[in-house]
C-alpha cells in the first residue's frame, strides 16, 4: 500500500469512488468536471509554497503497488468557511420556568479558519488490514510535518445518517420547514460553491427537539455506518463533539486542537538512512514510515522493525527506500500504527523544520 498526491490520471478511479460513496458524501460528488478541477485544485496546493493556511486542499489516494489500482481516498483542507461560511445547527439544553428540560436546534456560523480532515473512503473490495488507519493517520503525520500549512484546531464533519436509497430521517422532517426537495439532491446543492441560498432557506430556530419525529430525533449526532470505523479512529486521536451538527443529516462535527491530536504528537522526523536507522521500542509493530517532500510526498507501512542499538533511527530495506523515493541521508517521518505503543522520540522534530509536508 502507497500514499501518495492525487494526479489527474486518477480522476476515473476518483469518480467511481464518488459513485461507490453514495448520497451524503459531500466532499466527494459524482461530477467529473468538479472533480478534475478538485484534483487540479490539489496539485496546485502541493506545489504552492505556504506560510500560512488559506485555501489549500490536498488530496490523497491510497494505491496497490502491485495492481496499481486506487484503493481509496483521504483529504484535508487547510482553512474552511472563510469565503463560504461553515453552518450547523447547534444542539442546547435549558431549563425552563417549571423546571422542565428544553432541547433545541439553533442555526449558526462557526469553525471560520479551521483546517477541516475530509474526503476519507476505503473501497469495500479493499477493506484490509491496517488500511484505513493508514488513510485516516497519515493526515496527522502530515500536520505533524507542516504545522504552518494547517490551523490551530482541526475539525471532522461526519457524515449523518441515510439509507441506501438516500434517505435522510432527519432531512424527511426538515425538508417540510425549508424545501420540498430530496435529500439526494440537497447533497448536491449543498456541495456547490454557490449553494449558499440553500443553507439561507434553513430557519434560525431554535427548533425544538421534543416536536421533531422520532425518526429524526433518533440520529440527531449520529453517523451512517460506514462512518463508525473512522468516527471511532478520530475519538482515539482525541477529536470530541462539541454539540454541532450538519444541517441537513445532522451528523456530528467533532473538533481537537492539532497539538493535542495523539498522531501528531506521536510522529517522530529521524535523519540518516545510511547504516541503517532504529527504532528498538516498536520491533514488531506496524510503522507509517513517510519521506519528507510535498509534492512528491510518499508513505506506507512497514510491519514490523528490527531491534539495534540506535533507538533514534528506524530501519529502511532497500525497497521501502525506493518506494518513498529516499536517497541515503534523507529525513523520514515515522508514526507507529498501533494503539498504546510507545511514543517516538520527537526531539529531531524542531531542528528540521525546513521538511515540510503537504497534505
């Protein structure tokens, strides 16, 4: 398994993935054009030099070496709802004159300047081991990397509920306060640029819970099934819900400084691939091992590590050499895959700023 930058030989895999993901993926429409001028978007993103995060997207696809098909996808923008305000319905508890409790729904903006993590999809036919984890982790190795690319706090809008006909509980009972369109093409609309009237039409409120139906008060901060494994990845990282929630599924956006993500702070940079490097506190445990380049940026797992009496340096073979594109002496990032193993040693970290990664 590689991960590397998405190219515009990819587009064809990237529709189907689109396709396969079905209503309610909105960072990933059906729609070739929009989807090239993503990729495009990305390629500039990784060339781009930056100081500062503004409008970068970086795209990802996770590649069989051996098949060269595309597995799946993952992504990050580098700085949301500044052109396009980001809106939820935020959920409140009050307590009223007669001591009974009142729960709402209440529109709002939030999240401006925010890096978002998005677009992560892992093709059912290549559910294996360890291969979302590489899709979702390796973000944060990259985070970890590029600090100046991405914003102090990062956030994760999940998708919500819907069924395999494109059926929304919580849409079904919206869609009467605002319009009388399917959830199908609400996704749609709400994936363009210009789809700001849609999410206008949507009342301030606050609604109140209690009057919704049962149906869509019972996946008001839920997620589709398909969501739950990566749901669960992030809560591991440390990501929480904070009590906002899309406004059309209302799946949950969950949020966690990039500091404190556990993967960004797990990630270690090491130099020196000439002897060999070590790693002795992770012998046979899965590693995400990355070189340090941006548009050219590589990396992918090896399953367990050799000890030795170096502890700062991990051992590279030779073919995962030449599949990261590192010649001897090159820096490499590193970033155990396992839950509860012991962190890297970081302390190279800040004296090699100048690598940077791109996401």
């Amino acid at each position: 398994m590689l991960i590397r930058p998405i190219t515009l030989r990819d587009l064809d895999p990237l529709y189907q993935i689109a396709v396969e993901s079905g209503p309610g993926f909105t960072s990933l429409m059906p729609d070739r054009d929009a989807l090239a001028q993503k990729i495009e978007h990305s390629m500039k993103s990784f060339e781009r030099r930056v100081d500062n995060p503004t409008n970068e997207q970086y795209l990802f696809v996770l590649e069989d070496e051996h098949s060269h098909e595309i597995m799946g996808t993952t992504g990050i923008q580098a700085s949301v709802g500044l052109d396009r305000p980001l809106h939820h319905f935020k959920r409140d508890r009050t307590i009223g004159p007669a001591g009974l409790a009142r729960e709402t729904l209440t529109r709002c903006e939030h999240y401006a300047g925010c890096t978002e993590i998005c677009s992560l999809y892992l093709r059912p036919d290549y559910r294996q081991a360890n291969a979302g984890k590489l899709l979702s982790k390796v973000r944060f190795l990259f985070m970890a990397l590029h600090p100046e690319r991405f914003a102090n706090t990062v956030i994760a809008e999940m998708r919500g509920v819907s069924d395999t006909h494109g059926h929304s509980p919580f849409w079904n009972w919206l869609r009467h306060q605002v319009v009388d369109l399917d959830f199908s093409t609400v996704t749609q609309l709400s994936a363009q640029s210009d789809a700001r009237f849609l999410e206008q039409l949507v009342p301030p409120g606050p609604f109140d819970i209690a009057d919704m139906t049962i149906e869509a008060q019972a996946v008001i901060g839920q997620v589709h099934p398909d969501t739950r494994p990566a749901l669960h990845l992030l809560k591991q990282e440390g990501f929480r819900h904070r009590g906002l929630v899309d406004l059309f599924d209302a799946g949950p956006t969950i949020e966690c400084a990039r500091d404190a993500i556990t993967s960004v702070r797990n990630s270690g940079l090491y130099r020196g691939l000439y002897g060999g490097t070590r790693i002795t506190a992770h012998t046979g445990f899965p590693l995400i091992v990355a070189n340090g380049q941006c548009s050219g940026f590589r990396a992918t797992i090896i399953d367990s590590l050799s000890g030795g009496d170096e502890p700062e340096q991990v051992p590279l073979p030779t073919g995962i050499q030449r599949k990261l594109g590192l010649n001897g002496g090159d820096p490499v990032c590193a970033l155990p895959l396992v839950k509860n193993r012991p962190t890297l040693n970081t302390s190279e970290m800040s004296a090699h700023q100048e690598f940077r990664h791109a996401q």
